[in-house]
C-alpha cells in the first residue's frame, strides 16, 4: 500500500540535533520517501514558509513543529502559519518536551491539529515518529496545495 502513495513533503522545525536525526531515521524506517526538509529555529521555518529563504517558497504537506526554540518560538511559528490563507490548512503536529497544559491549549487554540510530547527514550521516540507518519501520510487525506 505504502509504495503506490506519493511522498509527501516534510518541515521539521527543531533545534536539537539529536531529535532532527532521531526524527530523519524514524522516517527513513518508514515504506514512504518522503523529503524532509529542517529549520533549525522558528524564524529560520518562517523564512522558509513565506519565500525568504534561498530558493522557493516552501509549501509542506505536513509540519513537526518543536514550541522551544530560538528567535522565534514555536507558538509565534504556529500562529503566523495558520493565520496565513495559503498556509493554514497544512496539517500541524507539535512534537515538543513540553508536558505544560498552557502550552497544550495554546496550541490547540492556535489551530495545531495534534499535540504530542516528545517520549525520553529513543525507541519510543521512533515508534512516535513512525506513528505520525503512518497517520498523517498513509492514512489522513490531506488537503490539495
């Protein structure tokens, strides 16, 4: 089934190296390939999102997006995307250490379409990851560009 679906494009907003990596080879586990791309910080996302950055404008199919980050956070990152009419039905996954219930519902009045904490140990990590790709690329139909 995997192998008939077109790959869907990825942005990674995340700051650790560590989670960027975990996050690049949990996907790689998956049957899909899909291109993932990686902003280091929330304005670094934005510039990326809005056409500022080297190259084209970059239009995901699907966003992992961390809350703690430099320059810009994710919150601000979050409500900047969904209140842009060409950027605000690409789907939105917050994958944070965050366990704070302000950042939960800030989040989810924000218009993130899922929230989940990033788990401690790397394979759990791993099975979140692939979890959120089986979902969002294999199950959800996601809307048209």
């Amino acid at each position: 089934m995997g192998d008939v679906l077109a790959p869907v494009q990825i942005l990674l907003v995340e700051d650790n190296p560590q989670d960027i990596e975990i996050t690049r080879r949990a996907l790689e586990r998956g049957r899909i390939r899909n291109e993932l791309t990686v902003a280091r910080d929330g304005q670094q996302a934005l510039d990326i999102l809005f056409g500022r950055a080297e190259g084209e404008k970059t239009k995901p199919g699907l966003i992992l997006l961390d809350l703690n980050m430099p320059k810009v956070g994710g919150l601000e990152v979050l409500e900047k995307i969904k209140a842009d009419p060409k950027l605000k039905r690409i789907p939105i996954v917050v994958l944070t250490v965050s366990t704070r219930e302000e950042d939960v519902v800030r989040s989810y009045d924000l218009g993130v379409n899922t929230f989940i904490t990033k788990p401690v140990r790397f394979e759990d990590f791993i099975k979140a990851v692939a979890t959120i790709e089986e979902y969002w690329i294999v199950i959800a139909t996601l809307p048209p560009e």
